[in-house]
C-alpha cells in the first residue's frame, strides 16, 4: 500500500510539474496611462478625455502581426480605439471586440510594444475598471486573448492581472508600493 501511495506521488507531482511548466510572465496583455507600461491604475476627473494604450510586455516572439481580445468597459467610455501598424483592419464583430490583422508587423523594442491607443473618460468619481477576455470566434481552444507573429503560430496573451480583475482601474484601490526594510527591522517588530 505504501508503494501504491509513493508511485502515486510522485507522478501526480510529475504532473504537477509540465503543468506549470509555462512561463506565466511572459506574453502579457494590459492597459496603461503611459507608454512605458508602468501605470495601470489612476484617478481621473469626470468629463475628462484621457490617453490610455493597450501595450503587451515580456513578448516572446520578435514581431506580432495579429492579434484579439475582448474588452468588458464598467463606469467608463472609450471614445476611441485605435490600433497601431499601418493598414490594419480590425474585424470584431460584438461590442468591445478586436481581431486585428496587421499589414506590417510591429517589433517589440524589448519584449514591449504597444498595439493600441485609447481615449478613455469617466463621466464621475466612482471606480471604473476595464477588464479583457477572449472574442467570441476565439483562435485557441481556450476563450482567451491571443496573438499571433510571423511564424503564423497562435499564443496566449495573459492579462496582468488575475482572471476576471480589471487590468485597467479608474478611481478605485490602487496597489500601494512597497517599501523597503531590513531584516533587522523585521525580527524588531516581534520582541
């Protein structure tokens, strides 16, 4: 019996292990305020026009030339959406929808690029968020934002944030940045 239990151990843990195998920092998917994708969570006055971009980070392909990925607006308007490239056509058919093919591929400078530029507005001080999915005619087998480079292969974007949390928030709770403190300070707090 106690083999029984060892042998199931340890494949369950082998199991385990190619399960978790893929690397979940990469390929990532967000709005920001800024370029840089430093920034995705801010207060906004009402009635005020705001720049956003939709910018995917720590690519791990050399250039994107398609992508789609829906987006869920809740107590915020997009005044415009923009896809960046030349000649592009986006074919979504719902509201919020995106599938964008591009003419030309966008290069990553990186790991980063930004594929979309936003207009966003709030019309008062309540939180606002934009969150993302996949598009109803979905690529993958997964519902689930995704892209594709020129070597025609289809890959997951992962939103930065955890399934179903915004990964845009307006007027709502921002993390709060750490600070640094030593393991002196630390051991002191529990004498």
């Amino acid at each position: 019996m106690k083999k029984l239990a060892l042998v199931l151990a340890l494949t369950l843990t082998a199991l385990a292990g190619s399960a978790f195998a893929t690397d979940w920092s990469a390929d990532n998917v967000g709005i920001y305020f800024d370029e840089a994708a430093s920034t995705n969570c801010s207060s906004v006055a009402p009635f005020t026009p705001t720049p956003a971009y939709m910018v995917l980070t720590h690519l791990s392909t050399p250039d994107i030339n398609a992508w789609e990925i829906a987006l869920t607006y809740s107590n915020v308007l997009s005044l415009t959406f923009q896809p960046r490239g030349t000649n592009f056509i986006d074919v979504g058919i719902n509201p919020g929808e995106h599938l964008v093919g591009l003419a030309e591929a966008l290069v990553p400078v990186n790991g980063t690029v930004v594929i979309a530029d936003m207009t966003l507005m709030v019309q008062n001080t309540n939180p606002a968020s934009i969150r993302c999915n996949g598009v109803f005619f979905h690529s993958l087998d997964a519902k689930v934002p995704a892209f594709q480079g020129t070597d025609e292969v289809i890959r997951e974007l992962r939103p930065i944030s955890p399934t179903g949390s915004p990964i845009l928030t307006i007027n709502g709770d921002c993390v709060v940045a750490t600070e640094t403190s030593s393991f002196g300070n630390v051991k002191s707090l529990f004498r």
